[in-house]
C-alpha cells in the first residue's frame, strides 16, 4: 500500500456552461496554449487552432493523438455536440432508427457506458499534464427536491439524464458562466430585471444552478482569464505522476532509443501525422529538445502509436 500526502500539482479537468453568447469558447481560448476539439463548427471567429469534428470517431480518436502533441490545454467545444454523436453513432452501429427503439431507458444507458470511456481517454490527457475545457450549454429545467415544498426552475447542463452526473463527477471545476442582473420593484410592485452586460464566473453550487470549485475560488468572480489564471501555472507531466512513474522517466541508458528502434514504423507514422517529421523523415531527425522529452516518456509515445495505427489501418 502506498500513501502519499499533501496536495498535488496536475492539470485541471474544467467544465465551462452557460447561457447563450455569453463567450464560452472565447474565454476557453484563454487558456494556455489550446487546441479545440471543435464539433459545433463554432470558433471561425477565433483565432485559435482547431480539429474540425464530426463524427464520434474522429472524436475519440483526436483525444488519442492529443496525447503526444505540444498543446497544454485541450478543448471539447461542446460536450452536448459530442453526446449527439455518441447517439449517431451508437445508432449506425446497432442499424436503429431512435435511441428508443432500445427499449426503456436501455439506450441512454449505452450512451452513458460510451461516454464514460470517452472521459478516460479525457483522463489520460490530464496523466500527461495537459488541462481539459468542457464547453457545454445551458437548460433550464424544473426541478422538486425531496424537502421542497414546490418545484422550481434551475440552470443544468444540457445533457441526458444519465450523461450530465458523469460530466460533473468528472470536473474539477463546473463553472457557471451567466451574465449579471438586479431586479429592481416597479412602482406597480412588479420586479424587472436590470442590467445584463456584466458577465461574471459562479463557481459555487446553488439552488439555481450547478457548479463547483476544488481550488477554493470565490463564488463570483468576474469572466476574465485573470481570475482563475493562478490556476494553471505550467504543469509538468512528472508532476501529474506518482512517483514511481516520474522514477521511471529517466532512463540512466540509451535504452529509449532502442524502443522506439522496436516500433519504428509505427512511431514514424504517428509523429509524420502529428508534422513533426515529414515522410523522408525518421524519428531519429527529430529536434534534439524533443528527443529529450520523448526519452522521459518514451512508453507514452510508443503506445499513442501503437494506438494511432491501429485506428487508422
């Protein structure tokens, strides 16, 4: 049994939704050095790099590649989008013409299994060290606890029932993104909203919506990067390891260069997809600062190729 103890650094798993333009994807573009995962075909008015999305194997199969790549923060833009391709594809692959010709309830529970796996390769990505944005959109649903009295309306994620607790469980942070109002009385007695173009972060669970902070962070804050910046300070992928991983990552010898010799092939064709190498290339004419991470984690490398190249035989 192995115990550790005090806090430890690794990237963050953020979860942003909100209502309507309130700027999801472009505070999501703040973080650092991002790459967006983007199936809405919604950020051609950022100037930001993008993975055009479509189907939920090029989905699954980008969060795999991403692995080796040199951006640190990683962006589903949105998880809503990819639940409905997680649907169109459960759905080509069983020949149905509805997610409830399942039967009861039994489609949304397959949907939910795929969308758990999805969040594992999700988990990987944070195991190298790179921050994960979930952008998400916002309903409002009507919603009766057990003690209340009477139902009333609350901001959700726009999700299935059986998806949305996965993708809370899964977040470190679930920030509300909302713009700020004051309802102020009329003199007929009649409230009316004032306001409305100051956008602000809540990151504390209430009655009117979902949210959550692990890092302690007030329950409002303004919607600029400055506010949660201390938040990522560079993350090294040692630092996102137990310790007998990081151990593992110096390798005393040249035997990291006999691995990646074993799976040259496959290692070649990755890091040619990737453009780190061109086709007359091999991995041997790679920047020497680059060969240098890879003998830290050359393991990582050689299984995201393996795993490349079985997807995309």
């Amino acid at each position: 049994m192995k115990i550790t103890s005090g806090k430890q650094q690794r990237a963050q798993r953020v979860v942003l939704y909100g209502v309507e333009s309130v700027g999801k994807s472009t505070f999501a573009a703040k973080f650092p050095k991002p790459l967006f995962l983007d199936i809405e075909q919604g950020t051609s008015h950022l100037d930001v790099d993008r993975c055009d999305i479509a189907t939920w194997k090029q989905l699954t199969d980008s969060l795999v590649e991403c692995r080796a790549s040199e951006y640190k923060t990683i962006v589903i833009d949105s998880a809503d989008w990819a639940e409905r391709l997680c649907i169109e594809d459960l759905l080509a692959a069983t020949k149905k013409q509805s997610i409830e010709d399942f039967g009861y309830g039994k489609g949304w529970v397959m949907v939910a299994e795929r969308m758990a796996r999805m969040l594992s390769s999700v988990d990987a990505l944070i195991e190298v060290g790179k921050n994960v944005v979930m952008i998400a959109h916002s309903k409002i649903h009507k919603f009766e606890a057990p003690d209340a009295l009477a139902a009333y309306d609350r901001y959700e994620l726009k999700l299935s029932k059986q998806c949305s607790p996965l993708l809370k469980e899964f977040a470190d942070e679930l920030w509300f993104l909302r713009f700020k109002t004051k309802v102020s009385t009329t003199d007929t007695g009649r409230g009316k909203g004032i306001g409305g173009k100051e956008r602000i972060i809540l990151t504390t669970h209430s009655a009117a919506y979902d949210a959550k902070t692990r890092s302690g962070l007030a329950e409002e804050l303004p919607l600029v990067w400055e506010s949660v910046a201390h938040l990522f300070e560079p993350v090294s992928v040692s630092a996102a390891m137990p310790a007998s991983a990081e151990q593992s990552e110096q390798p005393p010898t040249q035997d990291w260069k006999a691995r990646l010799a074993e799976h040259e092939g496959a290692v070649n064709q990755f890091l040619i997809s990737r453009n780190v190498l061109t086709s007359e290339q091999t991995w041997r004419d790679c920047e020497p600062d680059y060969l240098q991470r890879v003998a830290g984690r050359v393991d990582q490398l050689v299984n995201t190729a393996l795993e490349w190249r079985a997807t995309n035989a």
